[in-house]
C-alpha cells in the first residue's frame, strides 16, 4: 500500500474531522497519521493516508470536492522518506517572549544540521508577574555524529542571549 500526505485547512466548525474522514473512508484510504489543531478561529491538519496507487486520484478529487463545505486542501509530492539518520531529541524551551525568538532558535537548530520535527508555541502570562511569556516544546531530529553536549553548548549560548530557560532531553 502507498500513501499520500494531505493538509487541510478550514474555518473551525464541529463535524470537520468526521467530514474528512469519511471521505477518506468512503474512498478505500486508511487514515494512518495526522497533526490538527486550531487557532485563532481556524483549523488545520496534515494527514498521512494508506492507500493503493490507483485509487490515489479519486480520493484526491474526492477530498477537493470538500471545497463545497469549506475544506481546503494541499497534497505534498510522493517522495520516498529518508532512513533515518538520527536520533530524536525532545527540547522545551521558556523565555521573555520577542520579535525573532522562533527564527534565531531554529537558524541555531539548522546550523547544526538539526531537523525540527515537530514544535508547538504558545505565549502566555508567568504565574507571578503576569510578564508573557513565550514556551515552545519540539521533537528534534538530531545527527548521529552530533554529541548532545555540543548542541546543549550552542544552544545555552543563544539561551543566554535570549534570557530563556531551556531542557534537552534524548527520547
């Protein structure tokens, strides 16, 4: 069986995830793995779907059609996933939020030939002072050949810069 990847994006309204779904379903996909959330009024998934090679363009044309309900979607080019190379690290991070946090994190990250697999953001108010504050939790991809300690060290040093507190961890 082949896959697809599909992201999908809509203004938020119960029922979506079922719409979808069951036009997956209704098409011979298996619904493999996915990432939704919403925000700010919207919500937004990527989805991995099992399905055979020739029934790939009916469920494509299918899962276009949801444009009538207000379902947008985008398919990713069907490339081979590369063999893993390295290991996943977890990394949380907290810190005075400000303009170019996330850009100078993940310049640093991808410097070191670090892949971000997954990051989650928010900015909400310390406990204490009410100051916000930005949080970030991510699952990291790192290089076999890179020692955790020397991406601890690069990462301390923009910590320092950016007054953030930061834990790495190996998964």
């Amino acid at each position: 069986m082949d896959h697809i990847v599909v992201t999908v994006f809509a203004a938020d309204r119960p029922g979506l995830v079922e719409r979808i779904a069951q036009c997956i379903g209704d098409h011979q996909g298996n619904w493999l793995e996915s990432r939704m959330a919403r925000m700010a009024g919207q919500f937004t998934g990527i989805v991995r779907i099992g399905i055979a090679i020739e029934q790939q363009a009916e469920l494509k044309k299918a899962l276009r059609e949801l444009a009538v309900h207000g379902i947008q979607v985008l398919f990713a080019e069907n490339d081979i996933e590369p063999t893993a190379v390295w290991k996943h690290i977890n990394m949380e991070l907290v810190g005075n939020d400000r303009p170019g946090i996330v850009r100078e994190i993940t310049r640093l990250l991808a410097e070191q030939g670090v892949n971000v697999e997954r990051l989650v953001t928010d900015v909400r108010p310390a406990p204490m002072s009410s100051e916000m504050l930005f949080h970030a939790e991510a699952i990291l991809g790192m290089p076999l050949t890179l020692p955790l300690e020397t991406l601890q060290k690069h990462l301390e040093t923009l910590a320092d810069d950016l007054m953030v507190e930061l834990v790495l961890k190996e998964d």
